[in-house]
C-alpha cells in the first residue's frame, strides 16, 4: 500500500498512495518512520503523486516524519501533490512548514543547485 526505496542522488524517495486517513494513519505512520530511521540516506523525498486524499490525522503523520528526519539531521521533503491534496496543506500552513515541490524533477534540480552551491 505505501511505498518502495527508489535510490537517485542518494535520496530516498517514499511513495504512498490512495488514502492517509485516521483509518489507516498508524500503518502509514511506522512506515514512514522506519523508512526515515532505517535509512542511512540524509534526503527524503515523499512523492504524493498516487495520494487521492489526506486529512489531519495523514498530515500529522508527515509531519511527525519531518520532525523525526529534522532531530536525525535529515531532511524531509514533499513532491507531486494533485490540487485537492495541496489545498490540504495549505489551508493547514503546512506548506510553509515543509518544502513542496511540484514534481520530482523540480526536487531534483533544487538539490543539484544545493550540490553546486
């Protein structure tokens, strides 16, 4: 249901799909932190693309990564949100707390700018 290991840039990306609800947040959410904890990658990519639909109980389960991957010196990023999702987590701020990117290659050009920098 939520996710593979994809290697590129030595960033590990997570691919949930469907629905982050409080009906399944507790699977999603132990995922999510082994997939942080159990890495020794330092860049996470959490691509939304498959996610139809996320409520509170979803975006704290993120959030919680984010702060898990912040105390591990990691970063936790976010891509690919559908327009319904991204409204989600801009009525929460939650797109000023965590970076967003519109797709994979944007994250990807973001990092190469950091590489460079």
């Amino acid at each position: 249901m939520m996710g593979s290991l994809l290697t590129n840039l030595g960033v590990a990306v997570f691919e949930p799909s469907g629905y982050l609800t409080a009906a399944n947040v507790d699977s999603f959410q132990q995922e999510l932190t082994n997939f942080v904890t159990q890495n020794s990658y330092r860049e996470f990519l959490v691509d939304m693309r498959q996610v139809e639909f996320i409520d509170s109980a979803g975006l704290m389960a993120i959030v919680s990564a984010f702060r898990l991957a912040q105390r591990l010196n990691k970063k936790l990023s976010v891509c690919c949100l559908s327009p319904s999702v991204r409204i989600i987590f801009e009525l929460t701020q939650l797109d000023r707390a965590l970076e967003i990117y519109e797709s994979r290659q944007t994250y990807k050009v973001s990092l190469n700018e950091t590489m460079a920098a």
